[in-house]
C-alpha cells in the first residue's frame, strides 16, 4: 500500500512539474533562512556558557545617579572584594579583572616585543589567580595555581604563545612590556571562546601594578565578579554589598538626597553579554532586542514559506477531487485517502527540508561575513538540529496535506464524479487570509528597512560639530614618546597637511575619560559635573574642526594655559553658573587642583548618536598618544608616502597604524550597518517567497478561470480588461495587507528609533513606498500569469465540452 | 455578409498535420439562416470560429461586411466582433459567479454602454426572453433551457448582425431546444443574420439553407423549401 502511496504521490508531483517546484523552492528557501537565523541566535544565547559554573557567578554593578549624570557602570572599586571577603557565606570565591581603561594611565597601550619590533596589543588585562576559581580557562601549560601570584609573571592563549614563540610550552619564557618591563610566562591557556564577555590574550599579574595604580573607595573601574553558593540569595546580597559602597562613598548623605541613588545589581553572568546595557563593559555587548527580532523575523519568514506551501498544496489538490472520486468508486476506504494525501505532503517536506540544509550550509560563509560570526555546522548543533527538523518536516507536512487528506476525502464519489463539488479557487477565504498575511509580513519588514537606512543615512549627514573629512589619525604614535612632537611638527611642514595635533583623544576615537568637576574647592559631591576630560593641544580645535563660542582658544605663548580648560556647552548648562567664561573649576585627582574656563566650544558629538552630548572639557597638556592630521590635497597617495617617510625616518623598526576619521565614525555604526543589510536580505528574502507563492497562485486562478476568461473574450473584453481583472483579486489583498502592516510597523520602528538620541521620523513616503514596492512587485508577479492566460485563444478554453 | 474564399486552416502537432478546411468557399447573404452539418471532425466549428473571428485562417479570404478581415490584428478583430457577432454555445457558457443580468449585461460593459442604458436594454432583453423573474438568479440555480435562453439574451443584448450558434440545443431537451429554435427563428425574421453548427437535421429545418461539410470541404448544399 505505502508503495502505492509513493508512487501516486511521485507521479502526481511530477505531473505538476511547476507547482511542485515552486512548492519546493518556496519552503526550502524559507526554511535555510530559519535555520541561518536559529544559528545566530543560537550563537548570541551560547555567550560565556562555556564556563561550568556560569549560572552561579555574578558582576558586580553599580547603577548611580548623581547630580543629573545617571548611568550604570560594570566597573566598581578595587576594594570592594576585600571588604566583602569572609564576611558573606553565600559567596563561595571572587575574582577581578582590572582593564587598562580603569587604570588612568595614558596613553593606554601595550607594546610587546617580539624580535626587534614592538606589537601594539589591545587583549590586555590585568587579574589574580582566582581568576581560575571563578572562570572557565583551562590551562595546556603551567598551573593555575602557580599562575599571576607573583608581580610581572603573566598568562597567554594559545594562539598568542604561537604568534610570539611558534609554539604553545612556553612557561618560564619573558615578554618585554613597553621596552622597559619583563613579564615571565607561568601559565598558557585555550584560546578562550569567541562567546565570551571579555576576550583577552595577555592577563597580566595584579600585583605587578604600580602602588599608584591601585586605586582606592571612590574610584571605579575594576571588574569584580562573585561564584556564589548555590541557591544564595541575590537580593539580600545585593543590599548587603550597597550598604558597604555607600558607608565607604565620599559623602554617604548625597546618595539620598536630590533624586541620587545608588544601587548595586548583581548582574549574572549569562545575562552580560545580551542583556548588560552598562557602561564601560569589557567588550562590546549584543543585543537581546536583535535577538529578539531576528527571532521574530526567523519565524515569520517560516511562517510565509509554510503558508505558501500549504496555499500552493491545497489550490493544487482541489484539482484532485475526480481522482478522489475515482478512488472512492473503485473501493478506497477513506483512510486510505486521506493516507495518500499526507505521504505526499509529507515527502514534499522532506526533500525542501533537505535542500534547505543544503542551502544554509552554502550560505553559512556569506551570512557569518554580514553578521560577523563564526557559525559553523557542528556535530553538537546537529544534536539538537536533526530532531528539531523531524519535528518541522512532520508538522507542515500534516499542515499542509490536511486540506485535501480530510476535506476531499469526505466527497461523495458520486457528487464528484457528476462534477457538483465546487473546485473553483472563489470562496478561497482561508487562501486570502493567507495572502494577506504573507504581505502583511513584506510590507512590515519592507518599512523596517527602510526606516533602519533612513536612520544610518540621517546619521551619516548629520552636522556632529566637528568635520571628520579629510583627517587621519595616526593611532600608535605611543611608541614614539617625546619624538611624537617632533612627528607632528614634521608632518606640519608637509605641503598638503593643513594643520597637525597631538592628543589621543579624537571625537571618533575609543580614549575616554570621565572625570568629576566641581565649582569650589569643597569637592562636594551634590555639586559635581561629570565630564570628559582631554588633555590636547592649541591645534586641536582647528584640526578638529571644533567651532569657539565664547572666549579663546589655548595658546603656546600663554603659561597659565596649563590650568586653563575650554569647555562645550553641555557642560556650561550642567554647571549652572550664568557666565562660567572665566571662572574656576576644581578637580580632585591625586590632590586638588584647579582650572581656570578660557573658553566655551560648541557641542560636538564625540559619543555614540544614541546618546547625548554630555559635559565634555579640553584641558592643555601633552598626550603622545596619537596625532591627527588634517590634509587638504588631491594626491592622497603621494601624501600618505611622504608620511610613511617621515615616520620611518624617526622610528625605523615601528610600523606605522592609522586610519582615517570618517572611517572611525563609521565603524562606530557598523552594528547598526550590520542589522541593516541583514534586515534588507531577510526582506528580499520575505519577498520573494511570498512572490513565488503569489505566482504559484495567480498561475492557478488563471487556470481555474481559463473558460470564464475565454466567455469574457468572446463577449468583447480586451487584454487590459482581462489583465487587470486577474490581478485586481490579488492588489485589493495586497492593498489589505498595506492597511495592517502599516501601523504595527510604524509602532515597532518608532519603538527602535527610541534608541537613538538623534534620530530622524518615519515620514509618510516611507509608507508610501514599502506599499508601493509592493503593489508593484505584486502586479509584476501577478501580470506574468495574467498576460499568459489573456492571449491565450478563447477557442482553446471552450473547446472542452 | 460573408464571403470566404479557398479557406484553409491547418492543426499541426509533432508528427501530422490535418487539415481542417480545405479550400472552403461559402457566401452568406445578410438576413440568411445557415445550418452547418457534417460528421464529427469534419471542420463545423473550425468554421464557426474562423467566422467568429475568434480564430485566424492559414490561408484564404475572408470578407465580412465587404472589409477584408483575414488577416486582422487580435485588437482589430475583437473590436469588429464584440461589435458585430453573438455567440450562443452548446454548453451555455455563462459566468458562474455572475447573475443572469450581470451576464447579460457583459457585452454591454465591453461596448462601453452607459450604466442607465445598459440596465434598459438587459430588461428589454430578458423581458423578450421572459427570463425576467430570473434576473438576480445565478447560472447554477436555472435549467438547461433557461440557462441557453440567457445565454441567447446575452448574445442578442448588442444587436449583433450576426449570430453563430455552435449547438445551442446539445443540451437540452427537445422541448427545450424546441423553444431555442424558436427563439433563433424569431431573431432571423427580424433581420439578424444566423450560422449555427448542428447534428441535429431536426434543429437544421429551421434554417433557409444547409451546408454539409466533409473533411473541410462543403459537399452539398440543401436549400430549404
């Protein structure tokens, strides 16, 4: 019997050679989308998993608000571990990572030398050897006993041990620091799992730091974790940790007065990665509301590649009911049937879910590039993937074969036979409910792409208070120390440079420095403005770009500029005096000290466009760290030569890293850039199964109609007629879909848009044109079958009595 | 009305080519009743389509109205023929999902009759075909004889000056195909010219003259006393 089955279902599929591979193309394409999207999300949920015990370990966070600065940083103080060591049961062990940001030291760089060159590393991280305790980093050489207890020994990965010495044994060897300090190698981990919320390659011992470098309460930016006991209450600890941060703060009173607070969260571990929105965290975080939508998108796109499926399937079999009639006369039970029709449908399944396989493993290069991911087809993913495709092959198939299995199996052979069953495509109402739905899919993440290009655009020609054109940045001007300053008045002579600068800090740069300003020298804490703080020089605003609003800009020839600062007009609004021109500001950093304000600059955006500008000062004093270069000149290849010169000619060993500004900026974006092309191919690929499934159809109403199309014909109506009658069924539904979209995905974008301090509107045209691309695509698809069946000589349709 | 002139039209398939008509001449005067007869295959409604110009001839001429339309475009010949033919098929072929006034009323809408018009002369019609009650029934719902009276209404609803009638009794009974006989007889005396294809030498009585086709030639001709 299930011989027959096969064998009616391979024939029947092979007598429908264009539906069946439409049918099959559709949910193949559909399904290897799914799957590339379940691998990504896969992939985000998997970060620091790797670690046994990630469920029970914790980050301590601070989340603050004082004076009208609130955030929430993943950094807290070097102390605080040893305050609560001891003191609480629940927690079992504790570690710290301290990163070169939280140490102010600048510029912040690590140069390791290998063979006669110094390597600029980025990977760099300072910790304890409980840092084994409480991660996950399994040792090929050395023993994490014996590792970072003593001051200039240091861990490396694998991968690192090879770059420096082509091999992986290489504890007890050294790696100069800088040119001046010795790290001896105890201990070589695995490389640690790109799903990680830090990934670094040199962890340096803790107690290798400078006495000047630990800092005390008050002072945040060490990274401390907790691996609590299990079932520990998180609460209570929480409360527990906050009243210790608040006794040791500068003034305990502030924290409860004027809308301050201060809170600790402990932040677990699987949640920093997508679900941290902290600053300062140790590395670029994703996003659970990309998840979240690349989820949805993931099942909508199964969602229309099923229902075409079933929409093709079920116009299709309606073509079948003579058959079930025959069957039924010549004995076939109705559980046979409806036998058959399944066997069918499921098969159909089956060979799409195998192509789909196929197809996302092609495609898994192309997709790792957009989204920037390493995803591979592993024996452990195919664990859970081989079940979960049995469970998706069985369901749809049952789906989609239903229609006919039970509905046209229930005919009664005589009604069909006499040819009183409707077969006809009108009345189809589940059919365009389908349609609508599938359009109404499109049309969403039609706009959504176009409101995310209307943003990545906006932001791109948004005026940002400084001009990125034209300006490299040569970034590891570090390693030349004082012959820094005699690059960047070389460079200065160079016909074609403008003007040069040297600071570290650069609107597009990663250089921060947050530091607490104060209006008189009480230091008090209800009166502190938060703000960037970047030592430059008097070429920095011209280079730069950066427009003066009131007073001057720093001068060589003016000695007290060394206490002068200029600061932008986020900052005169926090600090609230009516005239800052010319008053002063204390700061209290390794003693007391105080500025004077020379100037007032415009607001520039040096942070990201999804915040605001916040109070940012210019202080006069040398940074070495990097040098921008404002060119102006149409032979940027000669020029860049001529730079390359001049850097050889002073460090000939050193290799010489740069980039231009506006590609800075736009790195800065590259997320967004990301989630925007992924967006535009998901939406191409949306479309386009609903197209085929639109095709499939339109080719079936065409057929169904041959004879009333032939009727018309004959009676007078010409090809425009025809054609717009075939394909007025399909727009009004299309159109439909447009009226329902529309507003949940000006809901939805409106909601992403929120992200963005600065951001554009969702105007009327966007609308306009998602409904309009797909009308049009529609018609196009639509038209094709139209056209074909409006030539067609009546004769043909009414011959058949 | 109609002349056609050594008419020919061919089917090809892959491997034989048959002839349909073959050297077919035949003049039609305008006011005439023709019946056309033959056995199966013999070319009947290979001729009635050419006529109908719903089809092209291979070769030969054919002239309707003194205007040479052989060789006309699919535009022009739509336009001449939703202008000046009626078509009344063996199996009716109405629109399911129209009403019998909206089928009526088709050939209206693609002549581009004003709405107020149109309702008045689908009336007229259905009156004349008493098939009024009727009106807002769909095909389903009507008998075999009611079903070819609308489909008569509908051919007639444009005065045509010719009708083709390609079997208008196959389907029905004889009282039934008796009254469509009827109702051509009626149309023929008040001036329209019709063709009609049948088996029937019963039907055939009702014309002035019949044509007997044989392998898409005319062997005979009867004159009708």
């Amino acid at each position: 019997m299930i011989r027959n089955y096969l064998k009616t279902a391979y024939r029947s599929l092979l007598k429908n050679k264009g539906f069946t591979v439409l049918n099959v193309l559709g949910l193949s394409i559909g399904l290897a989308t799914c799957l590339l999207i379940v691998f990504y999300v896969v992939d985000e949920l998997s970060y620091d998993r790797y670690n046994i015990n990630a469920d029970r370990i914790v980050r301590i966070t601070e989340e603050a608000r004082l004076n009208g600065n609130a955030g929430s940083y993943a950094g807290t103080e070097a102390p605080l571990l040893n305050a609560l060591k001891g003191n609480f049961p629940e927690i079992e062990k504790s570690t710290k990572l301290i990163p070169a940001s939280a140490l102010f030291i600048s510029p912040q760089k690590f140069r390791f030398k290998k063979g006669s060159t110094n390597l600029q590393e980025h990977n760099v991280v300072f910790a304890n050897s409980d840092m084994f305790d409480v991660f996950t980093l399994p040792m090929v050489d050395g023993s994490p006993l014996a590792s970072l207890t003593e001051p200039h020994t240091a861990v490396i990965t694998e991968s690192t041990a090879k770059k420096y010495f082509n091999k992986t044994n290489v504890v007890g060897q050294t790696l100069t620091l800088n040119d001046t300090s010795v790290y001896k190698i105890t201990g070589v981990i695995k490389d640690i799992p790109a799903q990680s919320h830090f990934n670094y390659d040199f962890f340096l011992s803790w107690s290798s730091l400078p006495e000047s470098h630990i800092y005390g309460w008050g002072v945040s930016g060490q990274h401390n974790y907790l691996l609590l006991k299990p079932g520990a209450n998180i609460k209570k600890l929480e409360a527990e940790i906050l009243k210790i941060e608040i006794k040791h703060s500068f003034s305990p009173a502030a924290w409860t007065t004027g809308g301050n607070y201060l809170k600790i969260i402990l932040t677990p571990l699987l949640d920093i990665h997508l679900r941290s929105d902290s600053q300062y965290q140790l590395a670029k975080g994703g996003s659970i509301q990309y998840v979240y939508i690349f989820s949805v998108i993931g099942i909508l796109i199964l969602l229309i590649a099923c229902v075409n499926f079933m929409n093709l399937s079920t116009a299709r079999s309606s073509n079948r009911a003579k058959e079930v009639g025959v069957r039924k006369v010549l004995g076939s039970a109705r559980k046979f049937l409806v036998a058959q029709f399944l066997t069918e449908s499921i098969l159909v399944t089956l060979v799409s879910t195998i192509i789909a396989v196929f197809l996302a493993w092609l495609l898994l290069p192309l997709f790792n590039q957009m989204a920037d991911k390493h995803l591979a087809f592993t024996t452990q993913s195919l664990s859970w993937l081989v079940p979960s495709l049995i469970v998706i092959v069985l369901v749809i198939g049952f789906l989609a074969g239903s229609y006919p299995a039970f509905f046209l199996s229930a005919f009664q052979p005589i009604d069909v036979l006499k040819g009183k069953v409707a077969t006809g495509f009108k009345g189809g109402f589940l059919r365009s409910f389908l349609v609508v739905f599938q359009f109404s899919i499109s049309i969403f993440l039609i706009i959504g792409t176009l409101v995310i290009y209307n943003q990545l655009n906006y932001i791109h020609n948004k005026s940002l208070g400084f001009n990125r054109s034209q300006v490299l940045v040569i970034k590891n001007t570090g390693v030349l120390g004082n012959q820094a300053k005699i690059l960047k008045q070389e460079l200065k002579q160079l016909p074609g440079v403008v003007s040069t600068t040297l600071s570290s800090y650069t609107p597009t740069g990663d250089d921060r420095n947050k530091t607490g300003l104060f209006p008189d020298a009480t230091i008090d804490i209800k009166k502190d403005v938060l703000s960037e703080f970047w030592p430059v020089d008097e070429d920095y605003m011209g280079t730069m770009g950066i427009k003066l609003v009131a007073g001057r800009n720093f001068s060589a020839q003016m000695p007290t500029d060394s206490m002068g600062i200029i600061v932008n007009e986020a900052f005169v609004k926090r600090f609230g005096a009516k005239d800052p021109l010319n008053k002063d500001v204390y700061r209290y950093s390794v003693g007391l000290q105080k500025f004077h304000i020379i100037g007032i600059m415009k607001d520039f955006n040096y942070e990201s466009l999804k915040e605001k500008i916040s109070p940012a000062v210019l202080t006069y004093a040398l940074d070495n760290g990097a040098i921008s270069v404002r060119i102006h000149t149409t032979d940027i290849g000669r020029l860049m030569s001529q730079i390359q010169d001049k850097w050889k000619a002073i460090s000939p060993n050193q290799q010489i890293t740069y980039s231009f500004m506006d590609e800075d900026f736009d790195a800065t974006y590259r997320s967004e850039q990301r989630i925007g092309t992924i967006f535009i191919s998901f939406t191409t690929l949306a479309i386009s199964i609903a197209c085929l499934g639109l095709f499939g159809l339109a080719a079936y109403a065409a057929e169904q109609r041959k004879k009333e199309i032939g009727i018309r014909k004959v009676l007078g109506a010409n090809i425009s007629t025809i054609i717009s009658m075939l394909s007025m069924d399909f727009i009004k539904l299309v159109f439909i879909s447009i009226l329902i979209a529309t507003p949940i995905a000006w809901y939805a974008m409106q909601n992403w848009l929120q992200n963005f301090a600065y951001r554009t509107s969702i105007h009327w045209y966007i609308v306009a044109l998602a409904g309009g691309t797909a009308v049009v695509i529609a018609f196009i698809t639509i038209s094709f079958q139209s056209i074909k069946a409006a030539l067609n000589n009546p004769v043909e349709s009414l011959r058949s009595e | 009305m109609i002349k056609i002139t050594n008419l020919e039209k061919f089917y090809r398939t892959e491997e034989v080519e048959t002839i349909a008509l073959n050297k077919l001449s035949i003049e039609i005067a305008t006011g005439e009743f023709v019946a056309i007869m033959g056995p199966s295959g013999c070319g009947k409604s290979t001729l009635l389509n050419i006529l109908g110009m719903l089809d092209d001839p291979d070769e030969g001429s054919y002239v309707f109205n003194e205007i040479e339309v052989a060789h006309f475009t699919e535009r022009k010949r739509a336009d001449l023929r939703k202008h000046n033919i009626g078509f009344v098929f063996q199996s009716f072929n109405l629109i399911d999902e129209l009403t019998v006034f909206e089928n009526v009323e088709l050939p209206l809408i693609y002549t581009g009759v004003p709405a107020s018009e149109r309702v008045k002369r689908v009336e007229e019609v259905l009156d004349k075909m008493q098939i009024m009650h009727r009106r807002n029934h769909y095909p389903q719902q009507l008998s075999g004889g009611q079903q070819q009276r609308v489909a008569i209404a509908r051919a007639v609803v444009n005065k045509p000056k010719l009708i083709l009638a390609d079997e208008p009794t196959g389907n029905l009974d004889s009282t039934n195909g008796n009254d469509v006989m009827e109702l051509l007889t009626d149309l023929n005396e008040q001036g329209t010219t019709i063709i009609m294809v049948t088996h029937s030498e019963h039907d055939a009585r009702y014309s002035h003259r019949i044509i007997r086709l044989l392998d898409g030639q005319a062997v005979v001709e009867n004159i009708m006393v």
